[in-house]
C-alpha cells in the first residue's frame, strides 16, 4: 500500500474568515480504503462523504518528431478532468436546526472542491539510454476542475545520435494533493445575518500521483558515417584524400554531395565530391585534393564535413557535420639524414669524376 502524507486545515470563521490554522501530519502507516480520520482532524460533525477527485490529463503541444542527435524542449500542457461522482450523506439534520443545516450548507460547498489538484509537481522520466530527460521536476501549479495549465511546462531531451528510429515512451509522472474531506463546527447561530459565527472548517488533504506516457518519435531519415579514409599527405605537398562514406539510417538519400571544409593546415581548390544515390547500408567514396602548408606539423587531424541530399519527399537536405579523421605524415625529404646522405654521394660522385679525367689525361 502506497504511504500517504495527510495535510489538516482549520479555519475558524467569525463573519468572515478571521483565523487560519494550518497544521501537517506526516503518518508512517499505511491508509486503508475505508481510513478513519485522525484525531486533531475530528472538528465536529462530518455530514458528507465525496466520491470521485482530480484526473489530470497531459498533451505534447506541437510535433513529437524529431532528428537523431537532436536536443529539444518538450511542452506539455496539463487539464483537469476530475469530476465529483457521488455524495454520500454521513449525518442527518433535523428540520429547524438553523445552526445544524447551515453546517450542512457549508461543507456541501467546501466538499465541491475536492476535485481540485493543488500544488502539481511533474517530473519526466526515460527508461532509454538513447532519449536522456535533461530537465529536473517542474513545479505546474494549481488546477480546478475543468482548467487547463495557463502555460505548458517544459521538458528538455536529448536523443542519442546513433539512436534507431522509433518510439520512445516517456514517462510523466505528476504528483499533487487534493481535498480528501471536510468537517464543520460551531454552535453560535446568529438569526441576523444568518451566520454560524464560530464556525470552523477542517479540510484534509492527501498526496496522489498519476502517471502517464508521453510519446516521442525519431524520424526514419538518411545518417551518414566515414567508415575509411585513406591518402598520404606531407607538409608543403599536394595529395588525393579518399573518404568512405556509408548511409546508416532508414531512407535513401538522392543525388547526395559531399563538402568539405579545409581549416589550417590544409586548403583545396576542390572541396566538392559527388556521391550519387545513397541507399540504406550503402558506401561512396569521396575523392578530395588537398594541400598542406610546408611549415604544418606531423600529427593527426581533424576535417568537417556535410553531405547535400535530396530526401524522399523530394526536399533538398542538409546533414549534420561529419568528421574526417587524417593524419600529416613526417616528410621524408625533410628529414637531415636524407640531406646529408644526398651531399656525400654528390661528393663522391664529383670525386670519382674527378680522378677519372685526371687518369685520362695521363693516359
């Protein structure tokens, strides 16, 4: 059985409210279904007992759909659709008992209100590694029997980037209190103003959480990875760079070309290649020229770049950036042992001309 925090409330009312007396009880045991009040809650007579309380009821405004790699912020708005579904009368007045049948009047009007949801705190949660809910619990406010939330309340997410495409269930989960029931007392009937000028009012309240499943969907659409990249380059030398591309989402992507962008060290006067139609599970190679400065140091680097597409529909697309991992190799004519080597077998060369032509002239 679920642990419950009951909340008593006590206002006494000389003509209009005059004192307000708030008073929290947190119990250890569980409540039975049938629970009988506490003790402090016992004010006088309880003559209704309410059937039915808060449903509160949540929509997604605006599209669920969204892109793999995407962080997004979620608005839901919130409506209550509780109803009160029956009173059942717990004491009976005796006609002519002015003071007795304005108690009455009184907590029929109080017991009313027991379909409202007080203090709504909502909190989304995922049970998928690749959708992750970046936002804590929201705090959403108050809301009567038939409203709906002045503002919706929001949710950031973040979809995984190698998330499959699909629905994804979140679960909002929302906690509040209501009114659980009402007692009134007082015995001083003032036949004037037709007033209980004593009276008191006890309101107890309880905790209550709803959940519900809010449904997001990562669309079915092209997903471009490099899976190789070959090409030797050398500082101060021009050289081919060959990159593999392989479309791992869902759908085809049409007269699909590369881009690249050449960042320091490197630049190219050809930064465009052209893949063609790229089918699910399908790879293109994209040939670019590239040039390295001659001062550019030995070591790996990084390059972007983005695939124009055309999708299903016909629409023209543009992907997210994608990394092209290569690497500047030492040159080896810049290494000092190739140009020392290079000067002493000119020296010898020249040397042995030399002896030669003076052995000839002897000769």
């Amino acid at each position: 059985m679920m642990m419950r925090t009951r909340q008593v409330m006590r206002m006494n009312k000389n003509g209009l409210f005059t004192t307000i007396t708030a008073l929290l009880i947190l119990c250890s045991a569980a409540l039975p279904v049938q629970a009988a009040f506490p003790e402090n809650f016992d004010i006088s007579e309880n003559y209704y007992t309410v059937y039915g309380g808060p449903d509160l009821t949540a929509t997604l405004v605006g599209d669920n759909e969204y892109s793999r790699g995407d962080t997004v912020t979620l608005s839901i708005n919130m409506m209550n659709k509780g109803a009160v579904t029956g009173f059942k009368s717990e004491s009976d007045v005796d006609l002519g008992d002015y003071t007795e049948e304005m108690l009455q009047q009184a907590e029929m009007q109080y017991e009313a209100q027991a379909v409202t949801a007080v203090g709504i705190l909502a909190t989304l949660k995922s049970d998928d590694p690749n959708v992750k809910v970046k936002s804590g619990p929201q705090e959403a406010g108050t809301l009567k029997q038939g409203k709906q939330s002045s503002s919706p309340t929001k949710f950031t997410i973040e979809i995984n980037k190698n998330a499959t495409a699909g629905t994804y269930p979140l679960t909002l989960e929302l906690t509040y209190m209501y009114q659980n029931n009402v007692q009134v007392g007082g015995d001083d009937f003032d036949s004037t103003v037709g007033l209980v000028t004593n009276k008191e009012v006890g309101i107890w309240y309880e905790n209550k959480t709803q959940t519900q499943t809010i449904e997001v969907q990562v669309k079915k659409e092209p997903y471009f990875e490099v899976t190789e990249v070959k090409g030797d380059l050398y500082p101060d030398e021009g050289g081919l760079l060959y990159v593999t591309y392989k479309n791992t989402g869902e759908e085809p992507a049409k007269d699909a070309t590369v881009r690249v962008s050449a960042g320091d060290p490197f630049s190219t006067t050809d930064d465009q290649a052209y893949l063609g139609t790229l089918n699910p599970g399908k790879n293109a190679v994209a040939i670019f020229d590239m040039d390295v400065d001659e001062d550019a140091t030995p070591k790996p680097y990084s390059l972007n770049s983005e695939i124009l597409y055309e999708d299903v529909d016909g629409h023209d697309q543009v992907s997210d950036s994608i990394k092209i991992n290569t690497e500047v190799l030492a040159s080896e004519k810049g290494l000092p042992g190739y140009q020392l080597g290079t000067g002493v077998v000119f020296m010898v060369l020249a040397a042995c001309f030399v002896l030669f032509r003076k052995k000839q002239q002897k000769d």
